[in-house]
C-alpha cells in the first residue's frame, strides 16, 4: 500500500507542477494586464496537439519542438493582445471586463475547432521509448524526469526573468503604479502586450510537457483553464511559490481522489476547491500583493 500512495504521489506532483505551469501564465496575464484570458488552457491543448503532430510527422525531439513553438505562440499573444484585448481597455470597466470574458471564450472556441478540423478531435500524445526504472514497486520512467526537470527549468527561468531583468521591473512598476512608471519612461501598453505574449509562449511550453505524459485534444482546454484559475485563487495572484504550491496540492488531490474514490470526480475536483476557496478565503490562501 505504501508503494501505490508514493507512486499516486509522484504522478499528482508532475501532474501539479504542470498546473503550476499553466497557472503562471495566467497569473502573469491577469495580475499585469488585468485580463480574465479563458482561451488561455486552450492554448496549452492546441500546442500540445501542434507537438505531437510535429512529433509523429517530423520526428523532431520535444526540445526542438518546444523551441519552435515558444516564439509562435510569443507572437500570437502579441497579435491576440494588440488586435482583440487592447481595444476593449477603452471602454468603461464593466463592458471591459464583459467584453474581454466574451472574446477570449469566442477564441477558445475557435482554437479549438480549427485544431479539430486540422488535426482531429482525437486525445494526442508524445510517446518517447525511453527506460524505465523499478524500486520496491515503485515505478520511474525517464519521461517523468524529463518532465521534472522541464517543470523546474521553467519555474526557475520564470523567476528570474520576473525578478533579475528589465522587463521583470518594468511588469512589476506597471502592476504596482502604471502613471508611475509611464513618468518613469515605462510604456505600460507595450509592457501588457509582451506580458500576454511571454504568458501564452510559457503555456505553449508547458504543452509540451504535458503532452509527453498526458493526452491532450482540442478540447481539453477549458478545463484546464478552471484549475489554473483554482491554482491562481488558492496560491495568490502574482505569488509563483504559492502556485507552485496550490499546483501539486492539486494535482496530489486529484490523483488520490481518482484512485480511492473514482477517477470521474478527479476534473470536478478543481470546481468543488474554487467554490471553498472563494468562500473560506476570498482574498486566497497563500495571496500577497504585487507580481
């Protein structure tokens, strides 16, 4: 019994810390631009769907793969900010908000459908042939270390970027004071549309991860977009340890409700969390200010 709750345990922090990933950029978007992105677990379904494609088509390694993708979506967030979002930040704060919830949900039905159309609505996955390992039951595929190892990469190159470069203080001047650091020569709508930009090129990474130990298809995405906005709420807007955190409490929660009780509870999970949080802690468990 010891040896399936370790393994229940490995399988709900890779599967957290890939929530985690996903609820970065999201948190990033929202706590910089002050945009409720619902396309934005849809990006992460569509990359990975894109992955495996190349993957399977090309034989391309997942790095290269990755590589590729992150300036593309880098791109079409920039595209998605500049030509659908922005405009709506000159309406008043109620068609704002109605506005960017409308079209941000129009897109994620429209990613959605034309990667069907393109790929099939089929679940996909990357299957890389590599070793496995075996330890008193307990068993570790070098994927499930690859993709350890890419989670806290990318964690880690998050943090620093956030906190060791220009464009980290020029998202936090913004966040905290925006007339501030207009006067200070920061240009507030440049720094919102490279923010929606670097978030969506970290989903796209965080695709490929996912896809390398989870099927994905076109669809998969809303959901996901509610556990990042549960991870988000639980962890704290702009706290990256806290969702860190909230994302493995998740993933733990669902691998063990899908084994001790049964698997079909596991994605409502995130809805039951979200209603208790906004309830118990409607400022979130493990929140603080700024980005």
């Amino acid at each position: 019994m010891a040896a399936i709750i370790i393994q229940l345990l490995i399988g709900g922090i890779l599967l957290g810390g890939l929530y985690a990933l996903i609820a970065f950029g999201l948190s990033l978007i929202y706590g910089v631009a002050r945009i409720l992105n619902f396309a934005h677990g849809t990006l992460l379904a569509v990359a990975g769907v894109a992955a495996s494609v190349m993957f399977e088509a090309l034989g391309l390694n997942p790095v290269l793969i990755a590589v590729i993708l992150f300036p593309i979506f880098f791109g079409f967030g920039w595209l998605m900010y500049v030509t659908l979002l922005d405009p709506l930040k000159r309406r008043n704060l109620t068609q704002g908000t109605v506005g960017t919830v409308l079209v941000t949900v129009g897109l994620l039905l429209i990613l959605s459908d034309i990667a069907a159309l393109l790929a099939g609505p089929t679940s996909r996955n990357i299957r890389l042939d590599l070793q496995v390992f075996q330890f008193n039951g307990i068993i570790v595929s070098t994927t499930d270390l690859y993709v350890l190892l890419g989670i806290t990469l990318l964690t880690l190159a998050l943090h620093l970027i956030l906190t060791r470069t220009w464009f980290g203080r020029a998202v936090r001047s913004v966040t905290q004071d925006a007339v501030g650091a207009r006067l200070c020569g920061v240009r507030a709508g440049a720094i919102h549309a490279a923010t929606v930009a670097f978030g969506s090129a970290i989903v796209a990474v965080a695709g490929v991860l996912y896809t390398l130990n989870f099927p994905v298809n076109p669809y998969d995405g809303f959901g996901l977009t509610v556990k990042a906005f549960t991870i988000i709420i639980l962890g704290g807007i702009g706290n990256l340890p806290g969702a860190l955190l909230a994302g493995i409490f998740l993933g733990v929660a669902e691998a063990l409700t899908g084994f001790f009780w049964t698997s079909d509870w596991a994605p409502g999970l995130s809805i039951m969390l979200l209603l208790a949080i906004l309830i118990v802690f409607p400022q979130g468990m493990l929140s603080r200010s700024g980005t």
